[in-house]
C-alpha cells in the first residue's frame, strides 16, 4: 500500500461522516481543553517565577559584588561589646550618628523604625538596626541604652573610641569629624548619612542614600528575603 | 450546512495559531534575551564595592571629605610631591586624563580628580597647592589632599587596598593605583598601574556617564538587567 492510500484510507471516514452528519462539530473543533491549561498554568509559573527573583525598582544601590565586611567589635548599648559577626544570619542595616544630633539621625531612626514596623515582628527576627555613634564623648553605652528605645526597643548602639570607630566608619564610606570638644557646650559632628545592609553572610549589599523612606527601604529588604529564600 | 462546516477550523488548523502564540509568549523573548547578551547594547561597570570615607585637607587649607564629591564622579591616585626620579608619575598621568576627560561628553555629570599625598609631613596644604601649579593642575576640580597617618594608611591600605611605606624618609615607597568612584561612593573601576590605558580610562567614564543618564525610567531596566546578567568590559 502506497503513501497515498494509506492517507486516502485514513481520511475517508472522515469525508464521510462530514457529508452524512449534519453541522455539529462546533464543540468537537475545538481546542482540546488541556492545551490552554496548560498555557494557563506555565503563565502562571513564569509569572510567579518573574515576581520571586526579579527586582523591584530599587531604591538603594545594590553592590553587585558584595565582599565580607571587616569585622569589629565595640561596646554597645546591651552592656556588653558585641561584633559584627554576632550578628551572622540577619539582615544588619548599620546607621552611623549621634545621640546629641539635631536633624538627619532622628530622622533617619524614624525611617529606620517605620522600616521594623512595615516588616512586622516575624520578619524582624531575622534584621538587626546598629546605631554607631560617631560622638563616643558623650555617647556611652548607658546614654545610647536611653537614647535608642524612643525609637525602637531593639536598635542596639554601639560605641568605643574615635580610633576604634574611625576605621569602622571608613569602610562604611563614612566620614564624621567633631566641630569642637568636651570644653564646647553643644558641638555638633559633621557626618555622613547612609544606612548600609549587611548581609546574613556579613556582606554589605547595598546603601540607601540620605531620604530613602522606611516602607522603601522595607521593600528592599524583603526582595532580599525571598530571593534568599531555598527549597532545596 | 456542509460548507458552513468547512468553514469553522479545525483544532488542527488552529495549532497554526497556537505555535504563533508559543513564538511570542517563549521564542521572542528568548531571541530577545540572547541578543541583548551577545550583541550587549548596554554595557556598564561593576559596583565593586563602597569607596573609603573620609575628611582630609587640602592644598588650599580646606577640609575637603568624602561628602565633597557625593554625585562627582571621581578619579583618586596616591602620590607626594617629593616624588622623584623613578617615582611611578601619577600627577602626570592624571593631567593627561583630566585633560582627555575634559573632551568627553559626559551630559550634567560632574567630574572630580583627587591626589592623596602619604607625605603629610612635608605635604603641608602651601607645598601641596606648589605642587599642583608645577604639574598644571586645575584646582577647581582636582585636589591634592592629605591628612594624618593613621587615618591615611586607612583610607589608602584598607579603603583603595594599594602599599605604601610611610616608614621611610625621603623616597616612600607604593604601589600605584587609580580608582574610579561613582556619584554614590561607590568603585567602579580599579586600575593598578602606574600608566593605565587613557582610552580604556576614556571609555569608563563614559559608560557610567550613560549608565547616570539612563538611571530614571525604563532604560533603568535595560541597565539593571545587564549588572545582573552581562559580562563586565575587561
């Protein structure tokens, strides 16, 4: 049997059925049912898989290459030193400022607890909030444990010596210097103003600058999150 | 009714428009997606790592910190103005490259040049303000800056992680470097060498140039994508 009777022989019933039966096939021409399910349900997936990993419009600056953060330790605000690496496996968003600072550091601890409340209590097991200071004159590990709470009860400050702090604060991309001394009543520190994400690995990740908003910062945080999350 | 019939498509038929369908919601952006790595019409600069903060003096007496150049996109090198014969001529390169970048169209970006002296000692701001009117500096946008020790072994060894010897008298001893830092204080390109190439130099500014302009709407994307996904230029 040739190619052609082959296809002849499947054909014909077809031919006639059509001929003898009257308009029905409307229903039977149809797509078969599990085809736009399945498109349906690949959609899904792909769009699901899109809105895990892809990032938002971020408003920090993300470092690509994050490297290890040297690791430090200074008294702190608990009244005990502790390091960086205790806090290995949270999210650290480091703030350097002053107790005694008129506008840009409260402002920013107020973005920083709209930032714990966005994320809410469960989330915010996995984040800490360091306050360094870049005043250690006046700020003391019992000045910053009455300062930090009218914020937030679990932004922990840390503080030490200028030469303590100073490297810590370099590698931050801080810079602060001190317009005057002990003998001047009421001298204010010129500083930088950025807070820093430290990953759980200890890895800084990205900087929002001075005027990112605590929700903002907050979305950031929790792309961060799920794209951290694993299955596997 | 026949006809009628005849008229309607079959699912088979329909396959036809179904596969066009397979071509857009997979093929296209997949055909996308491979172009934009090959041919790479963005290209941009890895965001290395933050750039040191710091407050030093400069050669006209004033502080001049790390908040001065916030937005500027800035060249740093380290030198001293004793640098003599056989001393990597890092001055000299960078007036070669403000000179060249001055000729780029870099659209509103503002530029910066800073040369950090390890030599505080005898980098006094009046020897360094000497220095730059001998090398031919612009001191509107080029800075030589100094500082205390300490801090300057921090800013230079741990901050842009090159070697100097403080240690010795007259002739210290470093390794040249040049660092690009972005706008947000960030690196973006690290040339170890006393010479780096003017064009490669050329073409980096340029690119975050691009990248800066193209950072607001939905070029940002496109920009965002290739950090994410495309090889960084050697």
């Amino acid at each position: 049997m040739s190619v052609s009777e082959r296809e002849v022989k499947r054909t014909a019933p077809a031919v006639e059925s059509t001929a003898t039966q009257p308009a029905r096939p409307a229903r039977a021409r149809r797509l078969p049912y599990w085809i736009p399910i399945s498109v349906l349900a690949l959609a899904v997936l792909l769009g699901g898989l899109l809105w895990w990993i892809w990032p938002p419009t971020l408003h920090g600056v993300v470092l690509q290459s994050p490297r290890p953060t040297a690791d430090f330790t200074l008294d702190t605000s608990a009244g005990t030193p502790m390091s960086l690496s205790d806090f290995r496996g949270k999210y650290v968003l480091v703030y350097f400022g002053y107790t005694y600072c008129p506008d840009v550091c409260p402002i920013t601890l107020n973005d920083l607890r709209d930032l714990a409340d966005e994320l809410g209590e469960p989330a915010m097991q996995d984040v800490q909030v360091l306050f360094i200071s870049v005043d250690p004159q006046r700020d003391t590990p019992e000045q910053l444990a009455t300062y930090l709470p009218s914020f937030h009860d679990d932004f922990l400050g840390m503080t030490g010596t200028v030469e303590q702090i100073q490297p810590v604060a370099s590698q931050f991309a801080i810079f602060f210097e001190a317009q005057g001394g002990p003998d001047d009543a009421g001298y204010l520190v010129d500083h930088s103003s950025a807070v820093t994400l430290v990953d759980p690995q200890g890895r800084m990740r990205m900087v929002f600058p001075y005027g990112v908003s605590g929700a903002e910062m907050a979305a950031d945080l929790q792309y961060f999150m799920r794209r951290s999350l694993r299955f596997w | 009714m026949t006809s009628q019939a005849e008229t309607v498509p079959t699912w088979h038929e329909d396959k036809l428009s179904f596969s066009r369908l397979w071509y857009i919601v997979l093929v296209v952006p997949i055909v996308a997606a491979l172009a934009f790595v090959i041919f790479q019409p963005v290209q941009v600069l890895p965001r290395i790592e933050l750039a040191p903060g710091y407050s030093l003096v400069d050669q006209h007496g004033n502080r001049f910190t790390s908040e001065d150049v916030r937005g500027h996109l800035t060249l740093y090198t380290i030198t001293y103005s004793h640098c003599g014969a056989g001393c990597p001529e890092t001055s000299a390169t960078m007036r070669t490259v403000q000179t060249a970048v001055n000729e780029l169209s870099l659209g509103d970006l503002p530029t910066a040049f800073v040369s950090i002296s390890i030599d505080p000692t005898r980098d006094t701001p009046e020897r360094l303000a000497e220095f730059a009117r001998q090398v031919g500096a612009d001191g509107e946008n080029w800075r030589f800056v100094t500082g205390d020790p300490s801090h300057l072994k921090q800013i230079i060894g741990a901050g842009f992680g090159t070697y100097y010897d403080a240690t010795q008298a007259d002739a210290i001893p470093f390794d040249p470097i040049y660092v690009l830092v972005d706008g947000w204080g960030i690196k973006r390109a690290v040339y170890r060498t006393g010479a780096p190439d003017l064009e490669t130099l050329q073409r980096d500014f340029m690119l975050i140039a691009r990248e800066v302009e193209n950072s607001e709407g939905v070029n940002r994307f496109a920009y965002e994508a290739a950090h994410l996904f495309l090889c960084y230029p050697s």
